[in-house]
C-alpha cells in the first residue's frame, strides 16, 4: 500500500542525503570524522527525517479521506503527487541549510568559490538527478501495484472494509482484464487435454473411458471460451464473473485429476510400445542379418578352399613325378575293363570335380557293401582334375571295388552339335546372366542368387541326362551325386520293381510344398497345358535309373526338347533339377524315404532316429560338410569316411 512505500521513501531520502554529504567531504581530508565531528550536519539529518515524517502522516490523512471517496484500491495518482510535492521543498530547505552551513563554518571566500565552482555544479546536479529518480520510483511502484496481476491473477483475495463495502466491487476495466486472464488459462489447459487426448489415440486406447473424458473436458472448456466472448462485462456484473470463475475452476480441476490419471496409463502403454518397436527393429536387423549369411554362405559353396586345392595339387604332383606307377591296363590297351560294361555288376555313376568329396562317396559305398567287388565306380570328372583323381583311387585299395576314372572329353558325342547346354554356353546372354553385374546379382535377391551358381554351367551337371549313351551295355546304374554319404548296402535298388519306370527316386512333396509349381514356370502356356501343377516333385542326389526303359522313352530327346525351348530362361530357371522334373514326368517310382534323407545342408533339426535309419543321407544345400559353413551336428557323419591317415590329408593340414 501507498502510505507503506511513503515510509521506505523517507529511508531513501536520507541514505541519499548522507550519500550526498560523502560525496561532497570527499574532497577534503576529514572525510572519516566528518560526521561525528560536525554538528551542523547532524542536526540538518535530523531536520530532514522529521520533515519527512510530517509528510508522511499528513499523506496518509489524505489518502484516507481518497480512499473512502473514490477507488477502494488505490486513489488517483496525480492527486498524490501533487499532494506530496510541498514535502519535497521542505527536503529542498535541509539541503540548502547545510550547505549554509558549511559557509559559515569554513572562510566565505572559499565557500562562494565552491557554489562557483565545477564541483559545486556537480554536487547540485547530483542531488537533482535524485530527486527525479525518487519521483520516477514512485511512479512505478503505485502503477505496478495497481496492475490486476495482484489481485485477479494472484488469486483475488478479498478484503473487508469498516463500511461495509465489498473490496471486488471492481470497475469494467479490471473486469474485463479478469476475464482475459481467465480466457487465456482455460485455452491452456486446453492445449494440455488436447495433447494428452492425442498421446491416447497413438496408443490404442480410443475405446478407452480415458479417451471420452479427454475429448468431453474439451468440449467443456470450448463452450468456456464461447461463454466468456459473449458475456457483457460491467460494473454491475461481478456476480457473473464469479460465475464463470467458479465453473473454470470446477473445469481446471477436473482436467489436472484426469491428466494426473492418465499418466500411469500413459506409462505402460508406452513401455509396451517402445518395446514392440524394438522388437520389430530386432526383427529386421535379425532379417537383414539373415539375407546377408545366406549370401555369405552362398559365396563360400562356390568357393574351393585351401586346404582342398592344396590336395588337388599335391596329388597331380605326385602324378607327374611317378608316372609309371598310375598306368593301369586299362591305359595301356585303351579299352575299357570287362567289369566296367558287365551289366551283372552294380554300377554307381559319379560325376565331379571334388577330388575330396568324391573320395567319401567312394569310400563309403566301398564301407558299407556287403560283398564291394561286385560294386563298379564310374567317376566322370574335368580334364584339370582328373590326374589327382586318378591318384586319390591308386593310393590305397578299396576291397576289390572297381573304380572307373574318365574325364568329359573322352566322350566324343558330348559336343556343341548334340548337347543343347554346350551350345547354350555360348551365349552372351547367358553369360551374362551368371558373370553380369545385373540387378539379379544383389545381396537381396538370395533365390535369384541360388540358381545363378556357375555350377549350373558345368556339364558335369548335365551328364545324369546322358547315361544311356555314356553307358550303352548297362541295364541299371545307380546315380549318386558328390554331396552323399552312403550309410548302407545298396544292392536292393537294384532288385526294385520299377514298374516300367525310368526313375526311381524319393519324392519331395508334403502338403503345398515341392509341388511342380515351385520350379516350373506355369504362366507359360506350354507349361500349364502339358503338366499338373500339383504333380509332386522328387530329388535328385539318389536315383536309380533303368537304361533299357530310358532307351524305350526316349528320354534323353526330350530333354533335349525342352531345354532348347527354355534358351531364354521362360519355362524354368537354370538347373537341373526342372528339367528333370519335366523329362521323367509321369515315368519316376517312388521309393521308400528311408533310401534317401536330404537337408543336411540346410536343415539342423532333423530327427536323429531319420539320419540313423537312413541308407543314404544328402548334404544338399550351402552348409557343405567340407566347408567350414557345414552344420556341427552332421559333420562327423560325413568326416568319418575321409582318409586322414594319407600323407597328401596331412600335408594339406586336414585334421578329423
């Protein structure tokens, strides 16, 4: 209040004053006794205070009688002003008495020097310039304490007055400042429902009763705003404001309660979310990952590895220096052995260019027969490799087995003219299919990438089509592929009824999966009219094959229709096994499962009892038991077959 502030005014004034007086002692030498010593100056202070305590009491008189005539607040502010500035001459006097003062107490001469002079000049303008700060201080104090911020923001506490009359009994203008207050806290807690009714949406909760209370306590508030637009403030209308006071404060209420609710749920909800987030983000970097593995393992069964090329080379070594020691009868008479074309024998055809991978299926068919030297080997390889083949089965003997080695060029009808793939090779095209840098040769695209592997392009792949003709005294031939390993005696393939049959081979198919669709092309038409999409598929790896009834089929011809058909890639994707499927339709017996189990190079969760039961297990797949990709728990089925104990295995660093 006014008369409050008249008080500390009063204090200024006199620390100003002293204030004043050490300015203008500081010239002079007696500036630390100057005022225990001097008389004069005390007893103008004492003068300056009384004069102001009599200022004080009589403003407090007049601002009484204002008081009870005009704004129960606060008076006018000129009035006052005018009022007090009588007080301030008086201050004036005290100023001008000291300073008298000082002139009688020093030599006249040199205290109307000092009047004169530039500090003199300083001194006054000083004592001015605090003059008007004081003005302006109090100016400020009585505007400031009358803004509404004391009163309507601050919680509009009431007074009660001697005459009766209510402290709120406020002019339109502070009403109307009131209620611009209220209007702006109500459109901020608004803003606060809104974001918190927004947060509930994002996580699921839009049947929630959360929801509903966020989105009625909006409306409220919306319909607060409207009211308070259209309501006619006035001076007889504080019973309205208090109104729309209380039923904002009723609303505000209700908002913080539902707000401090909904944070626990929020809470929660929110910990759910990040962690499904998470979950997903681990999800893909788990699939990303994966694709990048399967690329990785994709390049490694391409790969030849250290250890295996130091093998083929050692062994071609040891067949350049020790020449005479590899020449058999065969060499010499060039003609093939009787036991190689005795149709009373079981014959197994081999084809690769494996040199180690070719000796475990060698050795453990050789293992497993109960009487091997009825067993003839035929082991087709590439002219790089067949030295070292041919020294790997000289180096020790396989219990009277008869083993075979030939390279692809001894036989003279596998040409251009007559093979379709040779010609095929030819292409740039197909060329640049598996050596381009195409899209289909992203990381990504991991299906793609499975039949692009030039092995396709070998025709050690495709000699299984031209059994008849490589060997044209046999009745059966039993086709093992490079990646087996036989765990039993095989004779009883060869006492099979094969019903007429080409092939007999295990099938593939359970439910929709390994269905014809899943390799042919079936929105060609050829390929939709000619064969059932749901045939069942079946695998090659294991296959018997009855020559005599291949010779009646004209088997061989076929395939060599189709694949002419497919030189643009449009009834199947590169491989072997699609147009086997094509050539043996409708001519495959199935056999037992138990003959052959495949997925040890991809699948780890096959039944242990299924593996132990088989007669012939299949590496099939990237996870070559050779390479270091290979599956841990089926490794040893195939590790135990290799010969370590030869001195080129540990020359090579090959360890069981």
């Amino acid at each position: 209040m006014l008369p409050r502030e008249v008080f500390r005014i009063s204090d200024i004034v006199s620390k100003l004053l002293i204030g004043w007086i050490l300015f203008r002692k500081s010239f002079s030498c007696e500036l630390k006794m100057m005022i225990t010593r001097d008389p004069l100056i005390q007893a103008a202070l004492v003068r300056s205070k009384l004069l102001l305590f009599c200022a004080q009491n009589q403003l407090c008189a007049k601002l009484e009688s204002s008081w009870a005539l005009t704004d129960p607040i606060y008076p006018c502010l000129n009035s006052d002003l005018i009022a007090f500035i009588p007080y301030w001459t008086a201050i004036a006097f005290s100023f001008s008495e000291i300073l008298v003062c000082e002139m009688a107490r020093s030599r006249r001469r040199v205290a109307l020097s000092f009047l004169f002079s530039f500090k003199g000049l300083a001194s006054t303008i000083a004592v001015v310039g605090c003059f008007f700060f004081t003005c302006s201080f109090l100016l400020n104090v009585h505007i400031g304490s009358s803004s509404p911020t004391d009163h309507e923001v601050l919680g509009l506490k009431q007074y009660e007055r001697n005459d009766g009359r209510h402290p709120l009994s406020l002019t339109s203008n502070a009403l109307k400042a009131q209620l611009k207050e209220t209007v702006r806290s109500v459109v901020e807690y608004q803003g606060l429902v809104l974001m918190h009714g927004s947060i509930a949406r994002k996580l699921k909760l839009e049947n929630s009763k959360l929801v509903r209370n966020f989105a009625e306590i909006s409306i409220n508030f919306t319909d607060l705003i409207k009211k308070a637009s259209h309501c006619d403030v006035s001076d007889s209308n504080t019973a309205l404001v208090h109104r729309f006071l209380k039923e904002k404060k009723e609303k505000v209420k209700f908002a913080k309660q539902l707000i401090s609710k909904s944070k626990g749920s929020f809470d929660s909800q929110l910990k759910i979310q990040k962690l499904k987030d998470k979950i997903f983000g681990l999800e893909e970097q788990m699939t990303k990952m994966k694709t990048k593995g399967e690329f990785a393992k994709s390049i490694a069964a391409k790969a030849i590895p250290r250890n295996l090329h130091c093998l083929a080379l050692r062994l071609m070594q040891e067949r350049i220096e020790n020449p005479i020691r590899y020449i058999n009868k065969q060499t010499k008479s060039r003609q093939p052995l009787q036991e190689f074309e005795d149709p009373n024998l079981y014959h197994y055809a081999i084809f690769s260019d494996n040199v180690l991978a070719a000796s475990v299926v060698v050795n453990s068919v050789v293992q497993n027969a109960k009487e091997p030297w009825k067993h003839v080997l035929h082991i087709v390889t590439e002219r790089t490799t067949l030295a070292a083949m041919k020294v790997m089965f000289k180096l020790k003997d396989h219990n009277g087995t008869h083993i075979e080695v030939k390279a692809v060029e001894d036989y003279k009808f596998l040409n251009s003219s007559y093979v379709p793939v040779l010609r095929q090779q030819e292409s740039a095209e197909l060329l640049g299919y598996y050596y381009g840098h195409g899209l289909e040769n992203s990381t990504t695209d991991s299906s793609n990438l499975k039949f692009r592997n030039p092995k396709y392009l070998s025709i050690l792949n495709h000699l299984r089509f031209y059994l008849p003709e490589m060997y044209p005294k046999l009745h059966k031939i039993l086709f093992l592929d490079d990646d087996v390993v036989v765990q039993k005696d095989l004779t009883g393939l060869w006492e099979f009824d094969m019903d007429g049959k080409v092939n007999g081979a295990v099938e593939t198919c359970f439910g929709s999966f390994h269905r014809y669709d899943k390799y042919l092309k079936f929105d060609h038409p050829l390929i939709k009219e000619t064969f059932d999409p749901k045939a069942c598929a079946w695998a090659y790896g294991m296959n018997i094959f009855d020559l005599d009834a291949w010779r009646r089929d004209n088997c061989t011809e076929k395939y060599h229709y189709w694949q002419e058909l497919n030189g643009n890639r449009t009834l199947w994707r590169l491989g072997t096994l699609p147009p086997g499927l094509i050539t043996f339709y409708s001519t495959t017996k199935p056999l037992d499962k138990s003959w052959h189990v495949l997925g040890l190079g991809y699948n780890p969760g096959l039944s242990e009892e299924k593996i132990q039961n088989a007669a012939v297990i299949h590496y099939n797949g990237d996870s070559k038991p050779w390479l270091a990709t290979a599956i841990p728990r089926y490794q040893p089925l195939w590790t135990k077959y290799v010969d370590y104990d030869l001195e080129f295995f540990r020359a090579c660093n090959f360890a069981p």
